[in-house]
C-alpha cells in the first residue's frame, strides 16, 4: 500500500475501556469496541436479494450500542450460495434496499460493515449441485454427502471471482455501508485456499504459503483499490482450521502479519471449518458454553506479542464466547484484543453492549439449551438445531419482535422454523457437531 504514511495512526490507548473510541489505520472512528459479529440472517428473498426485514434488523441493532456491526455473510455470486437464505451482491438491481439497509445499520454512528463471502466448496447440494473449490477434492467427514464434489477452479476464474469481490466492495460503498470485511474464515472459498488440505494445487496458488495465501491477498488488494485508503478493510481468518494438516496456526500468524503490512484496517480472529471443528457450540446451552470461555484467546495472546514492536499495527478483533463485562475488560486491559466480537448474545439480548456499558452483566449472559427433548433428534440434527434457533431469532427482530428465549424445547421450535422457511434441504448441517 503506497499510501501508508497519509494513514491514519490507530490509537492502542492502554488500558483502553469498551467505551472508548478506536481510530482505524483508514482514519474512520469506531465508538466503542463492541463489534457485533457476522450472523449469517437467512433473510434472503428469491434470487438472494436483500429485504426490508435486513433493513428493520439492523435498525434494532444500531441501537444495541455496539460502535461497529457486521452483517451476516454477503456472497459475491448469486449461483453459489453458503447456507440458505444469503444475500448476494454482484450488481447494482439492489441498490435501493441496500441503500435504506446501510442507513438503518448506520444510524446513531454505528459503522456497518458488509461481510464478503464466496462459499467455494461448503455449499450444500440442495442449493448448489455445482460448487467450485482450489482443488477437486470434496468435504471429508460424516456430512460429505450433503455436499456435492467440487469442480477445480481455472486460473481465469479465480482471476473473476477477485473481481466480483472488488465488484460487491464497490457497491458497499456506494450504497452507504461504511466498510467491508473479507471473510477468510470458517472453511469458505478464501480458507480453502490457505489450507493445504483443500488446495492441492501445483500453480502459483498452491503449496508454498505464500502461494496459498495469494487468493486472499489479491482479493483484499482489489477490495481496497474498489473502495479506496479512506475506507475501512477488514478480515476474518481463523487462528487455526483445528484440523490436522489444515491451516495452522503458526501459518495464520504469517498471513496476519502479511495482511497488516497491506494496511488492512481491521483482523478478526475466529477458527474451526464445517468439516472439521465448528465455531459454534452445539446444544450444550449455558453450561457447555460457560466452561469453554473466551474462544481463540490463547491465538489472540500470541498475535499481540507479535504486534508488541512499538510500530502501529491494524486493530485486532476477537470473536467468540464474550459473555461478561470481566471477560470483556480483561482482554481489552491485557491487550489481547483492541475490540470484542459478539454474536450470539446479540441475538438473546439485543441491547448487551449498552447493558454492558451501564454496568450490567458482571455475571455472564446465560445462552439458552436448544433442545428438542429427545436425544436422538438432538444427536441427528446437532448441527442444525442451534443456528436454525439462532435464524429464527433473528426473524423476530427483522419484523419489530423480541427474541423468545423461553419455553421448553427450543429445539422443536428451530427445527419447524428451518422446514417452514428453507424446506427439507435446511435439515442439512451447516456447522458440524460436537466439537470445541
Ligand atoms: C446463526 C449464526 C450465523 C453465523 N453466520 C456467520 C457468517 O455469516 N459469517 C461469519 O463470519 N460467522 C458467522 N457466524 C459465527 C459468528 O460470527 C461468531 O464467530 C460465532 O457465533 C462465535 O461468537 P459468539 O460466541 O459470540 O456467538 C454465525 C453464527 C451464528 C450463530
């Protein structure tokens, strides 16, 4: 990036509090250091396009108090699709319903930030028989046959697809989003080129790391020359795929440092594939969640001593398992973070930072169990069950209604929900069970 120096420096005030403002390397302002992470919000009408409900969605949370929020994953291609009901942006046919989403999502001066995906080969078959991956090799693991073999991508396309990201970074902009997050995280198309695993190719884009790595970094390229060095850009990766042979961490600390020489604005740090370790937890509820704590901490430690070299680094992220303002303090004030990412709290209890901010939840947030009451139904949909519970949620918000976290056997509830809303086809797993 030749225009480093005319940026901005980020102010690493410490003990920097979770109402403190951050400064970005691009010069934009953060209010606080809630981010409200990306949750895929199955909203999507036909043809994947953006609806008023993202837009009464996001009204609700730019009141939450968080300073940043992201939206769920945004694909680049409306013909390969993550999960049911993304929204994708390739073109400008939507610009109006984007327009009033980013104005909703903005409001009170939340920044919102659009999440850019390409699902590569986790794409489920029953809304993609064709999905494309760096390597002909299909999804290991008990779920391989919800999803079709992957075609190897040429080096034409892969050259289109950096394109269509930059293409939907554009129109991010100029529908009044006021930055983008490029997802490099979870098992997606950007994550299936970093792990050696899924990329067996023998072209520049395959084998070394620095081979390996040059899909993601020709995509943040062309993403910040669509949306210019005043404008936030940010990526989540995974601290590790958790998987043997898969991105490792060692290698996830080389790209984040290569990313940060870029002038990326922003690392979110996350971890784990739908074939391998999910991000989520399952069904354990409160309990379960309680005992696993602050995801990726460790990760986060080892990055932060990295960056502990007096020179002014991009601000970093953390996602996964904040429940406590303790919890949330301690990574601030130990440096581990510069911003705390928040999920699923944000859909049990849609005003968490501002509750955080007024001296609440000293106690941790108590995620509910999403159960349906009989095992074995829990043990065939465990990895359905809690984001079906999740989307559902998020479809009360989308229409002006509180989320509904009582009541037994939730599980039932998110079940019916996935058949009304997605058909048989949402009954396939989209975050495997049972691992941390
Ligand atoms: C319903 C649901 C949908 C999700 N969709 C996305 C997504 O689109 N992009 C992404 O990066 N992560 C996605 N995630 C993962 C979250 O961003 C986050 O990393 C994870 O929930 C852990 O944070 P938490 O413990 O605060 O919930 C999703 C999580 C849930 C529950």
């Amino acid at each position: 990036m030749g225009a480093m120096n005319a940026r901005h420096d980020i102010q690493h005030i410490a003990p920097a509090s979770l109402a403190s403002p951050l400064v970005l390397r691009c010069g934009a302002t953060a209010r606080n250091r809630f981010l409200k992470a990306p949750m895929n919000e199955a909203l999507a009408g036909p043809e994947a396009r953006p609806t008023a409900e993202h837009v009464t969605l996001y009204r609700r949370w730019a009141d939450s108090g968080c300073g940043i929020l992201v939206t769920g994953n945004v694909m680049v291609d409306r013909n390969q699709l993550g999960e049911p009901g993304n929204v994708a942006v390739e073109d400008e046919r939507d610009l109006p319903t984007l327009r009033a989403w980013a104005k909703a999502g903005a409001a009170n001066g939340a920044q919102l930030w659009m999440q850019i995906n390409h699902p590569g080969k986790q794409s489920p078959a029953t809304i993609n028989p064709h999905p494309v991956a760096p390597s002909a090799t299909g999804t290991s693991g008990e779920y391989s046959r919800f999803f079709a073999s992957p075609r190897e991508l040429s080096v034409d396309e892969i050259h289109a697809i950096v394109r269509r990201f930059a293409t939907t970074a554009a129109i991010a902009r100029k529908a009044g989003f006021t930055g983008v997050e490029i997802h490099a995280a979870h098992g997606y198309l950007i994550n299936q080129f970093l792990s050696p695993l899924d990329n067996r190719r023998a072209d520049e884009y395959g084998g070394s790391l620095d081979n390996r790595m040059r899909f993601l970094t020709e995509v943040v390229e062309a993403a910040r020359e669509a949306v210019g060095e005043d404008f936030p850009v940010a990526v989540k990766i995974n601290s590790s795929d958790g998987i043997d042979g898969g991105f490792s961490e060692e290698e996830s600390l080389k790209v984040i440092a290569r990313l940060d020489a870029m002038g990326v604005d922003l690392i979110d740090i996350s971890g784990g594939t739908m074939a391998g370790k999910p991000v989520i937890q399952t069904n354990g509820g409160a309990a379960e969640d309680q005992t696993r704590g602050v995801y990726f901490a460790g990760f986060a430690t080892k990055l932060r001593a990295l960056f502990d070299d007096g020179k002014e680094h991009m601000a970093v992220a953390l996602t996964g398992g904040f429940r406590s303002a303790p919890d949330m303090r301690r990574a601030l004030e130990s440096g581990m973070a510069d911003v705390v990412g928040l999920g699923r709290p944000l859909v049990v209890a849609p005003n968490f930072p501002k509750q955080v901010m007024a001296g609440g939840f000293e106690r941790p947030l108590r995620l509910p169990r999403v159960s349906t009451g009989v095992r074995a139904l829990d043990r065939a949909f465990n990895g359905v069950l809690v984001i079906s519970w999740y989307e559902s949620q998020m479809h009360r918000l989308a229409v002006g209604k509180a989320p509904k976290t009582d009541g037994r056997h939730l599980g039932i509830m998110a079940l019916a929900f996935a058949l009304r809303k997605h058909g048989p086809g949402a009954l396939a797993p989209r975050r495997r069970k049972g691992h941390r």
